[in-house]
C-alpha cells in the first residue's frame, strides 16, 4: 500500500495556527512512511500589501524570516519524505512586494530545492499520477481538468475547506474516475474569519491511498486506518 499526503494552508506565524497539529500530522505521516506535499502558505508571511494596505494580515506572533526559520526546524526530520513544495498566495504577497520567495528558501535551507515547483506539480505516485497546486477558488477543478489529461487525483488548497468528490473523465487511455480533493488547513478560526461569520473549518490534511480497488482519500489530522 502507498500513501501521499497533501497540505496546505499551514500558515506558520499566525496567531490561530496549530503548530501541534501540524507535528502530530507529520509524525503520522512519518510512521505511515508516506509521502508528503506541502502546496502553499505554509509561512503565514502576513504584510502590508496593496494600495493603502489592502489586505493586510499583519496579526503574527513572529517576523516572516523567523517564520521561515521554523518552518525548516519543523519540516527537517522529514526531508526525506518530502515530495514537493508550493507557492502559495500569501508566499506570493511577499514575492510581489520584495521578489523573495518564501518556501524556494524553506526548500533550499531543507536540501531539498529540487522539490520546489512555484505553481504545480505532477506526483508519480503508486502507478497513479497526482495533480498538486495551491489553487485560486471554485473554478479551480474546471480548470485543471481542461488542461490536463491523464490525472487519478487532482488536490488543491487555498480555501481552508476538507473535502473530496468524484468525476469520470475520457482520455486518449478510455474512461477514468478522477479524485477531487481540497486538503484543508491549519489554521483554526482566525480573527478575519470571525469578523467575516464564517463558519469554523475543520483543521487537517488530504491523505491519499493507492490499493487494490483503486485510490482512496482521507481527510483530517491522521486517516481512518
């Protein structure tokens, strides 16, 4: 049995982010020998940005170098089930205002920067193949299924919500399911959320499993095993 799981949203730095949950998901994912996706926002990296500080988040307990530097202390017993590294959009606030590229560094400080992709990559995994990006909104699985053929799973972050569902798709290979999956977050009820009257979002990961009947999805801080 192979296992792949996929995060996002870990926003390392904020106020509401649950760090412990982060290492109790990551010793799981040790124990489970599976692979691991981080696909963006993984430093909080909260700034002014914007004319007149449109959408500023400056509400962290640490600087975003300093949220860098943990995020490597963090991530370092697992650099070796580590397969890839994302932008996401708060990295990219910081890439726009000062072309620093927050998880590029995070990769490289962890010997990994042949794992950092900046938009998406392509997971060979279990003789499945596993699409990975951060994502943008609802529209985002329309999109990558018109742009790509050949997926198994297609697994997006960005909009704090754990969830899976599934489509068939033709291809040039016949008639496939597709696994559409959006692998949640750690962060718990921040402030601008609350302001908002959002709901709360359950906290978590994807978790994938390529078995005999096919590709399986978990989601949450560990899987049902």
């Amino acid at each position: 049995m192979s296992w792949l799981t996929v995060a996002s949203c870990l926003h390392i730095g904020a106020n509401e982010a649950r760090v412990d949950l982060v290492k109790r998901w990551l010793e799981r994912a040790k124990k489970l020998r599976a692979q691991i996706a981080l696909i963006g926002d993984v430093p909080d990296v909260g700034c002014f940005s914007g004319t007149a500080h449109q959408g500023s988040t400056w509400e962290n307990y640490e600087t975003p170098e300093e949220q860098m530097e943990e995020a490597v202390e963090l991530l370092k017993p697992y650099t070796k089930q580590i397969a890839c590294i994302l932008t996401g959009n708060h990295e990219e606030r910081i890439r726009k205002a000062t072309s620093i590229r927050p998880n590029k560094r995070v990769a490289a400080e962890l010997g990994l920067s042949k794992a950092y992709r900046d938009t998406h990559a392509t997971l060979e995994f279990g003789g499945k193949r596993v699409f990975v990006a951060h994502g943008a909104g609802r529209s985002d699985f329309t999109n990558v299924l018109k742009g790509w053929e050949g997926l198994d799973v297609i697994a997006l972050g960005h909009t704090h919500t754990l969830s899976q569902d599934r489509v068939r798709r033709r291809s040039k290979a016949g008639v496939r399911d597709v696994a559409l999956v959006r692998c949640g977050t750690f962060l718990m009820e921040p402030r601008y959320g609350r302001l908002a009257l959002f709901p709360p979002n359950p906290i978590g990961a994807a978790w994938i499993r390529v078995t005999g009947d096919g590709v399986r999805v978990d989601l949450g801080v560990e899987p049902n095993e």
